[in-house]
C-alpha cells in the first residue's frame, strides 16, 4: 500500500514515558506497514513543546537510532493544541494521512488499524472516541463528561468523549490551512472542516508513567475557551437573562407606583439590598463574558505565529 502514514505526537516534559511509549507506537507502525496497510515511508513525528527536561534528547537520540523516527522542537512552550497544530502543518505536503496520539500511552494504539481501514473505505476524519472511563478515577470522568456535555449546550459542536486521538487526510489538512484563527481548539474546528467522517472506539488506560498536565483549572481554561472560540451563545444567553430581568423588573416598578398611591411605601430596605446585589453580579458576569469575546477579537487581531519551529531532527532539502 502506498499510503504514507505520520503519527503525530505532542510532547511536553515526558522523559519518563517516552522511552517506553516510542517502543509501542514504532512496533505498531512495523506491524501497519508489514500488514500492508501503510507505506514503508511512514513517519512516526514527535513534537517537543518547549520541554524543560531532557526530552528533546530523547526525540534526538530515536531519530538517528531509527529513520521511522523524526521530530520538530517549538521555541517554547505554546500548549498542546498548538504542538499538534505545528506537527500536522510539518505533515499536510508530505503525508496522505496523519493520526494525532498522546504520547503518554493512554489512547489504545491498536484502534489505528480500525482507523485506517476506515480512512480506505473512504473516510477523511476519522475520531477516536472513548467507550469507557472505567481507568479514569470518578472526578476526572465527572469532570470531562460534565465538559463535553457543557461544549454542547454551548454551541460549540464537539464529538462525546473524543480528545486529540484523531486520525486527518492530507486533503482536509490542506483546507484546515484557511482556518486561520490563533485560538484553536482542534477538536471543535475539524468537525466544522466537514468531510466524510466516522469514529472508532477504545477503551483509553491509564498513563504509562509521569503525570497528567491538565488539572482541573486547565480543563475548566479549556472549556472556556473552546466555548469562546467556537460559538457566541453566551452572548445570546446574556441577552436573554437581561431580557426577563427587565420584564421582571417592570412588574416591581408597577407594584411600587400602585404601592405609592394605596399609600403603604413602607422603607424597605432588605428588598432594596438584595435586588442590588442581584443586577451588579449579573451584570458583572455579562461584562465578563463580553470581556472574554473581546480579548479573543485583541488575540486574533494581532494574528501572531501559533508556534514556530526551532529544530528539526532531520535537514530539509
Ligand atoms: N502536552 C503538550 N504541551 C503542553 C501540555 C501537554 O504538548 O503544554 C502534551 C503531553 O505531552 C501529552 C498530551 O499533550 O502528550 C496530553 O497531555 P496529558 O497527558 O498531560 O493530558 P491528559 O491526558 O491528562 O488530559
Ligand atoms: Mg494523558
């Protein structure tokens, strides 16, 4: 088979699982290839996000023990939407399909066969979904399940239980180009590319070592500003509230001025505190919102590089 196949794995600051998840992902990518399923030209790309430790090093040394490993540094650290971002740009010329993985181990490698089989019975994007959480401890799956379902009512259209595990043709790529926005949220912005897709199940594990990089405060930053990025529903919710507030508030003014004439305008000042502070914390959190949608438009005014690349494991011609 002449399908050139990238795996593109973001890596921040794991030197203690990348040794033995390079072993995994370079078995898999013999196993594809000997199975005929991918081209002997198949690449397994590794992207340094500005690590601190010593896994630059790492990525180095795989690169000249085997030419099936290369990688891409980042000249700092820019997030992991950002680092996956970089290394399918690195892969959409030279590529016919890319498959986006963690690089901690926790995504089942083995759902890249059913992956590609799909991406040969015609499907441009095909979405690695999690069937089960069961590894995951009760907070983490309340926590990510809660934010699935929050994207959603959001507007923001996300596939369930569907993180960066994805795998993307060179054709879809070359139109996700145009998407030129610096806030990026990979996993709402292909669903809006369109194409023919379909998704694959796995059961996702625990990771294989190091620690997780996304905490609770992480997670809530990226649920925000995946909403933010993808749909303006909270302004429109914005709207709404003031909308009853107001109607309320108009049946308070008539009960006031009937009140005035029947001649019982008794000083009531709980009543006049608890409205107060009512209005100013709604209005604090719509100016919030607003605020949130003008730092994104400041943001993307500037259109600054959403990464750049320092190093590259192997010279271009
Ligand atoms: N990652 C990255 N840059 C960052 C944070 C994380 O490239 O600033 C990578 C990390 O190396 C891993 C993937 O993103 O391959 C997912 O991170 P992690 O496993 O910590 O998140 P979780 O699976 O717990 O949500
Ligand atoms: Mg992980």
């Amino acid at each position: 088979m002449n399908t050139v196949l990238w795996i593109v794995i973001p890596c921040y600051n794991e030197e203690q699982v990348l040794p033995i998840t390079s072993k995994m992902f370079s078995d898999k990518l013999y196993q594809l290839i000997s199975d005929g399923k991918i081209s002997e030209n198949s690449r397994i790309l590794f992207v340094n996000d500005g690590s601190k430790d010593s896994t630059w090093k790492i990525i180095s040394e795989l690169a000249e023990s085997d030419e099936h490993f290369i990688g891409i540094s980042q000249s700092r650290n820019r997030g992991h939407q950002n680092a996956v971002l970089a290394g399918l740009m690195e892969a959409k010329d030279k590529a016919d399909i890319t498959i986006s993985i963690d690089c901690d181990g926790q995504d089942d490698i083995n759902a890249m066969d059913k992956m590609i089989d799909a991406y040969h019975d015609g499907c441009e994007v095909v979405y690695g979904v999690r069937s089960s959480r069961e590894t995951d401890t009760f907070f983490k799956r309340f926590t990510a399940e809660s934010f699935y379902k929050l994207m959603n009512k959001m507007g923001a259209e996300v596939v369930f239980n569907h993180a960066d595990y994805r795998l993307v043709s060179s054709r879809v790529l070359k139109e996700f180009q145009n998407f030129k926005e610096v806030n990026i949220f990979l996993r709402g912005m292909f669903p809006l590319v369109g194409f023919k897709s379909t998704s694959v199940y796995y059961d996702r594990s625990e990771r294989l070592a190091g620690k997780s990089h996304y905490p609770l405060s992480k997670m809530l930053a990226l649920a925000f500003d995946g909403i933010t990025s993808l749909s303006v529903k909270p302004l429109r919710i914005i709207t709404t509230l003031g909308i009853i507030i107001a109607a309320i508030s108009f049946i308070g003014v008539l009960w006031s001025v009937i009140s005035h004439f029947v001649g019982i305008t008794v000083a009531g000042w709980s009543s006049m505190v608890s409205i107060m502070c009512l209005l100013g914390g709604v209005q604090l959190v719509g100016i919030g919102v607003l605020g949130e949608y003008i730092g994104k438009i400041y943001l993307e005014v500037k259109a600054r590089p959403r990464y750049i690349i320092s190093e590259r494991t192997w010279k271009d011609e």
